[in-house]
C-alpha cells in the first residue's frame, strides 16, 4: 500500500501489541509526501477513568465533589509513567527503521480524542490496533476501533490482533 500522496498520518497507540502492530504495519507500508508527517498518538484515560475509584463522598452532610489531592497525584503520576514507557516503545520501533515522527498525548476518552485528534490534523489516514475481545465485552464496552471507523473523517486502517 505504499503511496507517497499522504500528507498526514495519526497512529494510535496504547498499551497493547496490536497498537504496536499497526505503527509497525504503517512504517512498513506507508510513504509520505517529503513535507508529510507521522503522528503517533496516545490518549491517556483521566485519572478517575484510569483508577476506577473515586473517594467516597463525606457523610453527613460534609462538603461534596472534593478530590483527595494525593490519591490524585499518585494517579496523575501513574499514568504519566505509563505513557512515557507507551511512547518510549513506540519511539524505539520508529528508530529502528529509522523514521522520524512527531508525538501527541491527550488526555479524554479514547474513542473521541482519537478522532478529534485525526480531524484536527487533517490527516489522511488514521491506522489503529484492534484487540480480540469477545463478543460479550464488545456489546458492553465498545470498540474503540470501530467507533473510529465510524466517526472518523478519513480512511481508516485496523491491525487486527488474534
């Protein structure tokens, strides 16, 4: 599929080899314009996503919708390391076949951000990993992948994983 017609190009990736199969995928596969440029992309969940908890509200009747600033940096400061070892991998594989790209972390909802991300750069193409879940958690969860490829302004390219 090799086409040097792309100007942009957004990657997502995350946690999962699938995600890492599709950069792997575009870096062999894609050729960009001289002036285009290959983003890859994290979005990092917000905290209260991320951990699953929220502190207990303060019963009765204290102050409401106050965070434990602590619990909040400790989960700030988690997924900030889990990010950089995400990117750091994902800069590793770009090195490796020697090809230089930009790099974008936003924190949301990972469906929508992607897409956001993809519509304000205009991009091309977005390439994203699929995980193979189960029908079950699909039809609870949603995919990510396939929001994307319905929400999404451009074509999109799924690695799927097995």
């Amino acid at each position: 599929m090799a086409t040097g017609n792309l100007a942009s190009v957004v990657v997502s990736v995350d946690g999962s080899e699938e995600s890492m199969n599709a950069l792997r995928w575009a870096l062999d596969n894609l050729r960009l314009r001289p002036d285009g440029e290959l983003v890859v992309l994290h979005v990092q969940p917000p905290p209260n996503i991320a951990a699953g908890l929220n502190p207990a509200p303060i019963p009765f009747g204290g102050p409401s919708g106050l965070e434990v600033p602590a619990f909040t940096q400790a989960i700030e400061a988690h997924q900030r390391r889990i990010t950089q070892a995400i990117l750091e991998h994902a800069l590793k594989i770009c090195s490796e076949k020697n090809v230089e790209v930009k790099t974008e972390v936003i924190v949301g909802d990972p469906k929508e951000k992607i897409c956001e991300v993809t519509a304000n750069r205009n991009a091309d193409l977005l390439v994203m990993g699929c995980r193979a879940i189960g029908p079950l958690k699909r039809m609870f969860l949603g995919s990510v992948s396939n929001y994307c490829i319905n929400h999404v302004g451009c074509p999109v390219v799924v690695i799927k994983g097995t």
